[in-house]
C-alpha cells in the first residue's frame, strides 16, 4: 500500500509538474530576460519560451538592393556638448545589428553580440509605431469608424476603468490621462513592473488595465504622459475589430505588411494570457524587416506602386497636433520630444525627422529631407542608467549621418 501511495504522488507530481510547465518557463524566461550581461542572448531568444504567435515571412522574399556606395560612419558625433567616437558608442551601448538605407538601398549593415543577417529580436515599444500603421490600415479599410470614438465601444471590459470615455486617438497620443507611472531608470518609481509580472503570470492584459483609474491632476488629451498601457489599449481595439473578421493581430500584419513588403524573415508577437498580442512592446522582428518597414513609411506608405497605408494617415501619425504633443521641454508633458500616433519627433527635428523607440535602444529612424531609414537593434547593458540620455545620443549620432549623407559623403564605392 506505501508503494501505492508514493508511487501515486510522484505520478500527481508529474501530472502538476507537465501542466504547469509552461506557465514556469514563461515566468523564468521574463525573470531572465533583462539579466546582465544576457540580455543580447535574451533579447533574440525569448519568443522560443513564451507563447507566442507566428507572423510568416513573404512567400515572395525580397531582399532590399545594395548601393554602389558604401556608407563610412561619421568618425565622431556631438551630443550634449560632447564629441564622442560613434563606433565606440555603439560598443558601449550594445548595438546588435544596424542597416542604413538611402533611397532605397543599404549603404551599411553590421551585426554584433552574436547576431546575425536574419536573427529576430524583440523590439519592445518600436512595435508601437507598428501597430499604429496596422490601425492606419484598418482606418482606411473602414474597420475602425472614427479615432474619435471612445475605447470602450470596443472594448466594453473598459468600462468603469479609468479608459472609460477616452478616444482611440488619444491613446495613440499618449493623451488617456490614466495614472501609470512609467519609468525605467534605475530606483525611478514606476507602475511598469507590476504590468510586467502580471504579464509574465500569463494573465490577460486588460485584466490589469481596467483597473487603472484617471490620474487626480490630468485631463485626457491634454497632457502627454508616455504610458504603455495606452498603446496596449488601442491596439487592443484594433484585436478586437479583426476578431469581428476571424483574423488575428498577427495574420494582420502578415496579411497587410510582411507579405507585400517581401519580408524576409519570419516574425513572431508575443500574446497575454487572453491570446492578445502585446501591442505595447512585443513584437520580435529582423533588422532587414523593420528597415523595409521604416522604408515603407519614408515612402508614405506606398510599395511598388501599390499604396499600403494612406498618405493621410502617415502625416498624421508623424506629427504632432496640439500644443502638448510639440518637441521641447513643457509642462504638459513628461519628456521634451514631440509626439505623432505612436511615433516619436526629435526635440530638434532635422530634417523632418521623426522615429520609432524601444527600451534597450531599439530604433527605426526616418529622415525624409535626407531619404534615409536607419533600424536598429541592441542590447544595452547599462540604459537603465540614463535611459533618455542615451536615446538622445543615437537619435544625435542618427542625425549626425544624416548630414554626412546629405553632403554626399557615402564613401567608397563597393
């Protein structure tokens, strides 16, 4: 009978042990996620541990054209009164891989940390600028009535929260006025991490949101107050909407980008517990893939000859429209860069500049005047030091080669 009854436990053991193992590696592998000195490895890694859904390459593969030139960097670069050696810079902040393209073609491409042509990476909060052109779409096609309508006309959870009332527009403007602290600099208070064990816990998103409440001292659409709930929240709407189609986020963005731009690579979104996919950062994506995406946008949203997203649409997510979404230093906002639809503008724009961000340093740069995509993927082991000071270093050093490309200095021919 003992042996009944210990063989019996270990059985039960087992059978917990099995049905709990995906819950335990999701909860280990975001633990480890940003651990020093692992974070590159991670970074490329993670979508191999948490579930996850497939965004397929083109079954039409297009690799992006080599110019005849190629691009030598700036030697050095000015930032904040500094002149630092660009090449050291990305070293010291851990650049992975970085493609450079002007008018079209690659002038630069370079992979470090391990990385190679191909790897995928998550991207954090630059799949923020990609899921506002996903919305743009949907926009055009009709899918979304109007940006004006509130969040819970489709996403009737949000009732009674604190996105009660709020516009889809001024959550792709960061303008919900919801109380979420978002800070990543080092002993900073912030609401992130609560997000993000809920997250690892394998408990849908909104779970989570709808219990955040307005913020005492702000008014929606009339303070900007970078949050990641509120790209969470109108990608969310848009989930939502193309449930309606029996399409997923995922088969979207294939179906909408991935397949016409002749992406290379397969692409893979993280989803919650509810199946939602992360639209506030959880998307893992190619150098190659996001340089053809910043392309597209340069391009104003037009792809051999057929036009995937609005013109209109992509002014309007690249500029700022009130007061307190400008670039510069405000008290309407909590940092000095401006703000578009889920797009960033540079405190001194050149250029008509504007771009996509990650924590960690995770970039797609724009430069319209210059014709110049930059994407850009890393590991930054030392960001939660001075996480703005170092944004503004690359989008200083992005702007530098900017110029560089503006005066005709690509370099020697290949």
């Amino acid at each position: 009978m003992l042996k009944f009854l210990i063989g019996f436990w270990f059985v039960l053991c087992a059978v917990v042990l099995l049905a709990m193992w995906p819950l335990v590696k999701r909860v280990f592998a975001l633990a480890r996620l940003t651990r020093k000195g692992e974070k590159a490895r991670r970074f490329r890694s993670i979508y191999r541990y948490i579930t996850c859904r497939d965004v397929p390459a083109s079954t039409q593969p297009t690799p992006l054209p080599d110019s005849a030139q190629t691009l030598v960097l700036p030697e050095t670069f000015t930032t904040g009164g500094q002149t630092l050696n660009l090449e050291q810079f990305l070293i010291d902040t851990g650049a992975s891989g970085m493609m450079v393209l002007h008018r079209g073609e690659v002038v630069f491409e370079n992979y470090e940390q391990g990385m190679r042509a191909g790897d995928v990476q998550l991207c954090f909060s630059v799949t923020k600028s990609i899921t506002s052109t996903l919305i743009g779409i949907a926009v055009d096609e009709g899918l979304i009535d109007s940006l004006d309508d509130p969040v819970d006309k489709y996403l009737s959870d949000l009732k009674g929260s604190g996105y009660e009332g709020v516009t889809l527009a001024q959550c792709l403007e960061m303008g919900s006025a919801v109380d979420f602290q978002e800070d990543y600099e080092n002993d900073k208070p912030s609401d992130m991490p609560a997000f993000q064990k809920h997250f690892a816990m394998n408990k849908p998103a909104l779970a989570f949101i709808r219990q955040l409440q307005k913020h005492p001292a702000r008014w929606p659409g009339r303070f900007c107050g970078y949050s990641s709930m509120d790209a969470q929240v109108a990608g969310s709407c848009l989930v939502a909407v193309l449930l309606q189609q029996e399409k997923t986020l995922s088969q979207y963005l294939h179906e909408k980008l991935w397949q016409p731009l002749g992406a290379q690579d397969n692409a893979y979104w993280l989803v919650d517990g509810a199946g939602v996919e992360l639209t506030a950062g959880g998307l893992c994506a190619s150098v190659r893939d996001l340089a053809k995406f910043g392309q597209l946008i340069l391009q104003r949203g037009r792809w051999q000859g057929r036009q995937l997203v609005s013109e209109t649409w992509l002014e309007r997510a690249t500029t700022a429209h009130a007061p307190h979404l400008q670039p510069g230093l405000r008290d309407d906002c909590l940092k000095p860069w401006g703000y578009g639809y889920l797009w960033w503008i540079p405190e001194h724009q050149t250029g008509g500049d504007y771009f996509a961000s990650g924590i960690y340093n995770q970039f797609v740069y724009i430069n319209p005047e210059t014709e110049l995509v930059i994407a850009k993927l890393g590991a930054n082991e030392h960001f939660n030091d001075a996480p703005e000071l170092s944004k503004h270093q690359y989008i200083d050093a992005f702007q530098a080669i900017s110029k560089l490309v503006q005066q005709g200095n690509l370099g020697a021919p290949k």
